[in-house]
C-alpha cells in the first residue's frame, strides 16, 4: 500500500493505493495518521479512488482513524469509494460509520467549512 500526503487548506487529503488488509498497511496508515495529529491536523478525507481490496483489518484501521480523530473533535470522510469498496462498506454497514464524497474536491470543501 501506497499513502500519498496532500494537505489542502487545513485538510489532511491522504490517497490509498493498493490494499488494505492488514500488517504492515494498516499499522503504516494508522502510523501516518497519528503523525498528522501530532502536526495539529483535525480535518481527514481519505481517497479510496485506489484502494483494490480491503477485508476486516483493514477496515478496523480505518476505524482506529476514526476513533483517533474523533478523540481530537476532529473530522473523517472517505472519498471516491471503487463499486467494489462501497459494496463493502454497504454489506458491512460501515457506509453507516462514515461519511463518504463521491469526489476528493467535495469533502474537502466540506470539512473546510466547518
């Protein structure tokens, strides 16, 4: 797995690509986040544009972001969602959990008006 930085405004954009299945990809995103937490970031969008699989650990990390996140008051959406990631998300009721963009651009307007 592959995480590409771009901070927007005050929005922590990180772009996912490969997959998402557990050790080391998912101590690698967490790892990632917590830094940026540590920098002062609050607001995160996660580009799922290229995530090719995700099973339940790595949707636990996702979780753990979250949580981490949220611990802060801060903010999460998941962006560009694959049909195949959102089936996921859908069958999983994670689509429940999280807020999702259908493009980068929208959440991040979003999360930069708060």
């Amino acid at each position: 797995m592959k995480i590409k930085e771009n901070i927007q405004l005050k929005v922590a954009v990180l772009k996912l690509q490969g997959k998402l299945m557990g050790p080391p990809e998912t101590e690698e995103l967490e790892k990632h986040v917590d830094h940026l937490i540590k920098e002062g970031l609050k607001l995160f969008v996660f580009d799922m544009k290229n995530v090719r699989w995700l099973n339940s650990m790595g949707m636990g990390a996702i979780i753990k972001c979250l949580k981490k996140i949220q611990a802060i008051e801060g903010h999460l959406m998941l962006a560009e969602l694959s049909p195949k990631i959102n089936s996921i998300m859908s069958i999983s009721q994670m689509n429940r959990v999280f807020k999702t963009k259908n493009t980068v651009k929208e959440a991040v307007n979003e999360l930069n008006n708060i």
